[in-house]
C-alpha cells in the first residue's frame, strides 16, 4: 500500500494543454475512480501515474517518492489495460507469471506464485490455455493475475471492462472489489461509466476539460454535485437543469414565466441572480395537472427500468425527468402536474457552472397523486 500525492500536475502536447493543474492526495489503500467524458484527461493523468506519459510541469509522489524521473518499472505500479494486452503465444500460467521469469525468480518459486494468483481469480482450469481459448471476462482476469503477481504498491486500471457485455461487466465490477478488499493495494481506476464509478469508489473524482470538477464519495458526488457540469454528468437520469432568474420575491423564474418556490433564505439570498436550478428525478413528484403550485407538463414516454421507473416529460419544451412511485399509469401525451420538493432544489450560477447553494438535504421517498 502507499499514498499519492499529485502536485499541480499539467499536461501539454506541444502547445495544446490537456491537464490543467491538477491537485490530489490519495490515501493508502484507497479505491480511486477518475470518472470523466470522452478527452478529459483521465486516462492522460493516470498513465503520467505510471510513467507512461511524461509530466509537462507539477509533480507526482508515490509512497513519498516523487516519481517524475523514475522509469515505469522502477514505480511500484501494475497496469490493468482496456485491451489486455496478452501474449497470445504464451498459456495462462506463461502470462502470469512472465514479469517474475524476466526478474529470474526460480521455477519452482514462479509456479507456486501462479498457482496462487489463478486461485484467487477461479483460473485453475485455465491455466494451460492459450488467451484465443478463453472469454472475455477471463482473459481480463488473466491481465488482472498478471498485475497482482508483482505485489504491487499501486494498482492501475484504464478502463478495464469497456470491452466486456453488460453481464460480465457487472461481474468484473465485483470481482475488482473483491480483489481491492483482499489485497488493500491502493487503486485508480479510470472510467466514463458512472456505474462502475458508483459502485466501486472510495471516493470519485470528477474531470472535465482537463480539470477536476469535485473530489468526493459517491454519495456526496450524486447527492451534493458542486457544479453544473457533475450534476448532469452524473446520475441516471441526469439531474433536471433548468436555466433562469430568481426574483425579488425570492422565488425562480424559468423564461417562459414558470414560478418555482425557493425557501425563504435561498430567495432572499440570489434575489435578483441569473442561476440554474437543479432537481433530481427523486425529488420532484407527481401531481393533478390542477394542483396549486403544480408545473404543468406532458407525459413523453415512461423508462422502466425493473425496479424503478421514470417518466419522462416535455416541460415548456425541455425534457424533465421524474420517478415514479406507486401504480400510477401513464401514457405518451398524458397532461400532468410536477411538485417539486424546495428543500431539495440545488442552484448554480448560470455564468460559470459553479454551485451556490446545496439542498437543505437529500430527498425523501414519496408517493406520487
């Protein structure tokens, strides 16, 4: 196990910068997943982490070892690919255990070491198998087995599971946090699928654009999004962002002259601010078209998603996602109403993305009218 540290770290290519100064210190042991679009820089900065990229300014310390001029051998990292970059000439056991026969660890040493590692991840049957003879899901395990043969201080991982199906990923998913749990090396894991994000982060760390949005657990990253940006990134659906003004009686005034209600502090607080307020899917409920202080919409389309549903609705001409409770049945065109819990409201300035105010706290089940 050992701690990172990352100092201002910045990356260029030629002149074109790619990594804007990025501050972060990992703990010991910790499960880090850098979540992030497509051009972020995510993956930029994890392999500047291993070595595989040179740093253009800043610093980076494993186990209080600045590493900037150390060789990727010489970094106590192993790397998990998306490819997994297998010989496909040699066996399971041969891939394995290759890192320990160039270090010349003895034969019968490199056998017991194999066999070990295979154990923990069920690939004894496979062990005389070349990689063309093996699933998806093991030959990523094989990569795995031969990451975790080294004993590594750091454990890499660049978007291990986007070539896998869906049920495999779920699988893999387990199995990496299965291993972390086992092993307690520390980890990042590079992704652009909030899921695996979600479900198998210490703590999140959100880029955009080269930068770090937001550091934090994935409760805080869901719940408490502290800019424009995470909050429609993150979330399945997106949170609900509308763009407005908060009048000078306090409430929210979406531009087509839809009043949403603000508690009494937040209204007296941005009074006269262009903001963005957001809800999640959660926090809005719905209601008879005829309810006072109900948003009038249309019903577009319902997403079931088994133990879930949402619908899906067209508000003043913008989509507006809300999760359904209870029986209620729908159908495309339907006329409805959308409550929307104060308490729960998120805003952000509409100039810079940046939050302004967090929800007075998270939102609470209810039952739809």
């Amino acid at each position: 196990m050992a701690p990172i540290s990352i100092r201002n770290v910045k990356k260029s290519y030629g002149k074109t910068p790619v990594v804007h100064g990025v501050d972060l210190e990992i703990r010991s042991g910790e499960f880090i997943v850098i979540l992030g679009p497509s051009g972020c820089g995510k993956s930029t900065l994890l392999r500047m982490v291993a070595g595989l990229e040179e740093i253009s300014d800043g610093e980076i310390a494993i186990d209080g070892t600045v590493v900037n001029r150390l060789e990727p051998r010489q970094r106590g990292c192993a790397m998990v690919f998306q490819n997994y970059a297998l010989y496909p000439h040699m066996t399971v056991a041969e891939n394995i255990g290759y890192a320990l026969k160039v270090s010349g660890v003895p034969k019968a040493e490199r056998r017991q070491r194999v066999e070990s590692v295979a154990k923990a991840l069920s690939l004894e049957p496979f062990l005389d198998r070349r990689p063309m003879a093996l699933s998806g899901g093991q030959r990523q395990r094989v990569a795995m087995g031969r990451a975790m043969i080294r004993e590594p201080k750091v454990f890499l991982f660049d978007e291990p599971l986007s070539n896998l199906d869906a049920k495999l990923r779920i699988a893999m998913r387990a199995e990496i946090r299965r291993l972390h749990r086992r092993l307690g090396a520390t980890s990042i894991f590079v992704t652009h699928d909030q899921n695996e994000a979600m479900t198998l982060a210490d703590r999140i760390i959100v880029m955009n654009a080269g930068k770090v949005e937001q550091v934090g657990t994935p409760e805080e990253v869901y719940h408490f999004p502290s800019s424009r940006f995470v909050a429609g990134f993150v979330g399945s659906p997106a949170m609900n962002l509308l763009e407005g003004r908060v009048n000078e009686e306090g409430a929210f005034v979406y531009d087509q002259g839809r009043n949403i209600a603000l508690s009494p502090e937040r209204g007296r607080a941005f009074a006269g601010h262009r903001v963005v307020l957001g809800v999640r899917a959660e926090a809005a409920r719905l209601v008879s078209p005829e309810t006072p202080g109900a948003l009038p919409a249309t019903a577009d389309f319902i997403e079931e998603l088994g133990a879930s549903r949402v619908v899906h609705a067209d508000f003043d001409g913008l989509p507006f996602a809300v999760a359904l409770t209870g029986n209620v049945r729908l159908k495309p065109g339907d006329r409805i109403g959308i409550m929307i819990d104060p308490d729960a409201i998120h805003l952000y300035s509409a100039d810079t993305g940046a939050g302004l105010a967090a929800p007075a706290r998270m939102p609470s089940k209810s039952v739809d009218a």
